[in-house]
C-alpha cells in the first residue's frame, strides 16, 4: 500500500512540472503585470519545485529504505529527483533576466 502511494507521489510530481514550466512561461512574456506580482510569481514557482524536489527525495528514501529495488531503477528514481534541479536553477536565471527587463 505505502508502495503504490510513494509511486503515486512521483506520477504527480512528473505531471505538475510541465504545467509548472508554462506558467513561468506565461509569466515572462506578461506586460501588464505590476513588478511586484512578478517578483512574488516567480517566488511562488522557486518555492513550488523546491517543494517538489523535497518531495521526490523523501519518495526516494522512503523506497530506498523500505523496498527492494534494483540498482538500475534506484538510479533512474535518483535521476527523475535530479532532473528537477536544473529547472529550479532555470526558473532562478529566468528571473534575474526578467528582474533586469522589468523590474525596478
């Protein structure tokens, strides 16, 4: 049961990262956006994949610890956490350029 709930965790995080990635999309391309709703935006989609990247790795430790898996999924589960790590340090470049374009 823990199982089948743990792989769930990961499905939904592998389903909100590209809604995720349009929004921030969006964002950047919005004109009419005060720059002090653009600032607490972009907060709001750092803090939303810090929050999924926390996520994967309690999921991961949890199946490290409490299920017997092969070392070649252990690393595709490693990679599947990781792989959100440069789209947080994306979003963190994103954000300093629109700063430079829009803001104060």
């Amino acid at each position: 049961m823990n199982t089948n709930i743990a792989l769930a965790v990961l499905q939904l995080l592998a389903l909100a990262i590209p809604p995720i990635a349009v929004l921030i999309k969006m964002l950047r391309q919005s004109e009419n956006l005060p720059w002090r709703y653009r600032q607490v935006s972009f907060a709001l989609a750092l803090s939303s994949i810090v929050l999924f990247l926390a996520s994967g790795g309690a999921v991961l430790v949890y199946l490290l610890l409490n299920v017997r898996l092969s070392p070649l999924l252990m690393l595709a589960l490693a990679f599947t956490v990781l792989g959100l790590v440069p789209f947080a340090l994306f979003t963190g470049i994103l954000y300093k350029e629109h700063k430079m374009t829009f803001g104060p």
